[in-house]
C-alpha cells in the first residue's frame, strides 16, 4: 500500500476550524489550545508553523498524527478526511514528534522494520538501510537504540516516519536542542526530500529556522493562527530591527539627541552598549548612525538584528 494513490491534490493538507480544548484536571483550569484554526498547507512546500512556546503548535501536530483527538473542525490530509477515511489520511503523513521517544529495546533497523510492517509495506518495498543511510545512521544500524546520542535518535524519528514513504512529513521543532552541525545536515536532508517531492511542514519557535527552510510561513499565537503568506511578503511585513551600538567608551546615559528621536526606542545595556529599535519604513540605519556621531559617540561596534517573535506578534496584531 505504501503510498496512498490519490490523485495529487492542490494542497497537501487543508484544516478547517480546527479546535481544540483540554480538559480541566485537578486544579488546572480547562485549557482552549486551538482557537478555531484555518489553514491550507500547498502541495510541494515547505511550510513553516512558527509560534512561541504553549501556541499550540504541538497540539495541532498531534492532532494530524492522530495522536490527540480535536475537539471540533476538519481536517483533511492528501484529500483524505481524517474522520472519514482515517487509514487513507493517516497512511500519507509521517510524523517527527518533538519528544524522543523510543523503544530502548530495538536497534534503529529493527524500530524501522517494526514501523514499515505496521504500515503494511511488503518487505521488498523497505527501505530500511537505505533510509538509515542517508540520515548518517548506517554504522549503527544495528546498536541498541539506549546508546544512540540525541542527535542520532532525532534523526531515527525522522526515519521511521519515513519508513512508509508518506507525500507529506510533518515535523515537530526538528532542531530544538540539536547542534548547529546537526542542523546543517538535516536541513539539508529535508531539503533533498522536499526536492524529491515530499510536502514539509515544520515547527519551530526561531524566526530564523523558519526563515531559513520555509517558502510559506503561518504565525500561531495563543492558538490562534494570526498571519499565513509567503515568505518573502511576511518578512517585509516585519518592520522592527534593532541596531546595538558598543561604544569605544561605555556610556551611562542614552544622549538626549538620541532620546529625543521619537522614531527610536533606545535603551542602555548593562555593560555600557546603546541599543536602539526602530522601524524600517520610519527611518534608516545610516541617518542613525549620523545622530549617533553627532552625539560623539565612538563606535567599537554595530550589529544589527530582526526583530524577537514578541516584536513581530506585536507588528502583525497592530
Ligand atoms: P507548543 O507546541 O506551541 O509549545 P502546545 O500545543 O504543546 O504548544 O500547548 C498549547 C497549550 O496547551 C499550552 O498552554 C499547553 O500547556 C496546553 N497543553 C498541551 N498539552 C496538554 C495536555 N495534554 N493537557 C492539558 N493542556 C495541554
Ligand atoms: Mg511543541
């Protein structure tokens, strides 16, 4: 069975006024973690779900992978409804789940073969050591997975939701936790599946993971979905940078030519650095610079960066 056969459809998945409430347990109050979410993932992509943490980001994940139970709304999955073709919808996701889980007593060869024949692909349609290959694991195919490193049991999650060749592989913040090596490689890894025409769906809580893999980009907060476009046209959209200057000598007040500037929000670091948040539509880095050398500040340093999730929730709700 493998992968299922339906006709490729426009989008991978479509959500539907999806909701979800936890219930009330011992002194924790009833908990709304999906607010009625939309959204329609394109066949082909790389979808980013980018929010902070207790957005609701897991819960939805979940709710694909069939592992939480929604609370109302639709969910449709390779054009197959969830509720009404269950095996269908399920048979053409894999999942990554954020936590580690795995079962201490198989190697990663034995936990793939486990999780292909739980998805009724015939023997000869593995791709076990093939897949375990490509994901840096061929020299411990055969090791108990107790002494695989962290890095080594996030990369046999990927694998194993890959055992049934699914179109579509949703991961839950693949590279929390993860080395900047490590990163680098799967990245690359997902990028190569993507090519090969697997939609991705990815979570993360960095701007700068989103950024950096996802042609589309969804915003969830509070578990609500509150943007959802290109990526090029969201990170136009967000218009706060913050420029940190290190002066030759640590300062001990923001200059008043610099405080006066209604368009700058400025602020002194404890070790004597000057930051200064401003938006790009008001102002430019170089006429801040100029108020900074007129105010004679000598400058040892600038960096500049993107704006923190909190900025950008607060640009894109105004
Ligand atoms: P994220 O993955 O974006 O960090 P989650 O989906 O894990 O967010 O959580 C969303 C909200 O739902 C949080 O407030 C969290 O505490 C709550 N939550 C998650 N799982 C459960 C659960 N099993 N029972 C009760 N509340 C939960
Ligand atoms: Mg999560």
């Amino acid at each position: 069975m493998s992968t299922p056969q339906k006709a490729r459809p426009e989008n991978a998945l479509e959500i539907k006024a999806l909701r979800k409430t936890y219930p009330a347990r011992g002194n924790e109050p009833a908990k709304e973690a999906l607010k009625g979410v939309d959204l329609a993932i394109p066949r082909g992509s790389v979808f980013g779900l980018l929010g902070p943490n207790g957005a609701g980001k897991s819960t939805l994940i979940n709710i694909l992978a069939g592992l939480v139970n929604k609370t109302d709304g639709g969910v449709s999955i390779w054009g197959f409804d969830q509720d009404r073709n269950p095996r269908m919808s399920r048979a053409s996701i894999g999942v990554v789940p954020q936590e580690l889980h795995l079962d201490p007593f198989f190697t990663p060869f034995e936990a793939m073969e486990i999780q292909a024949g739980m998805y009724g692909v015939p023997a000869r349609e593995r791709r076990t050591a093939e897949l375990l290959d490509a994901l840096g694991l061929g020299d411990k195919m055969h090791v108990g997975a107790r002494s695989l490193s962290g890095g080594m049991k996030r990369r046999l999650l990927i694998g194993k939701a890959l055992a049934h060749s699914p179109p579509v592989l949703i991961l839950d913040e693949p590279t929390a936790g993860v080395d900047i090596d490590l990163r680098r490689q799967l990245w690359d890894f997902v990028r190569r599946l993507n090519e090969d025409g697997t939609t991705i769906i990815l979570t993360t809580h960095y701007l700068e993971e989103a950024e950096e893999m996802c042609d589309r980009i969804a915003i969830i907060n509070h578990g609500e979905v509150i943007a959802n476009e290109p990526k090029a046209d969201l990170l136009s959209r967000i218009d706060r940078k913050t420029m940190t200057i290190t002066p030759v000598d640590p300062l001990t007040d923001v200059p008043a030519i610099l405080a006066r500037e209604a368009a700058l929000d400025c602020a002194l670091g404890a070790d004597g650095t000057l930051s200064i948040s401003y938006s790009r539509s008001e102002t430019t880095p170089g006429a801040i610079l100029d108020l900074v050398r007129a105010a004679e500040i000598g400058i040892r340093d600038v960096m500049t960066q993107e704006a923190g999730l909190e900025t950008i929730f607060l640009d894109l709700t105004h």
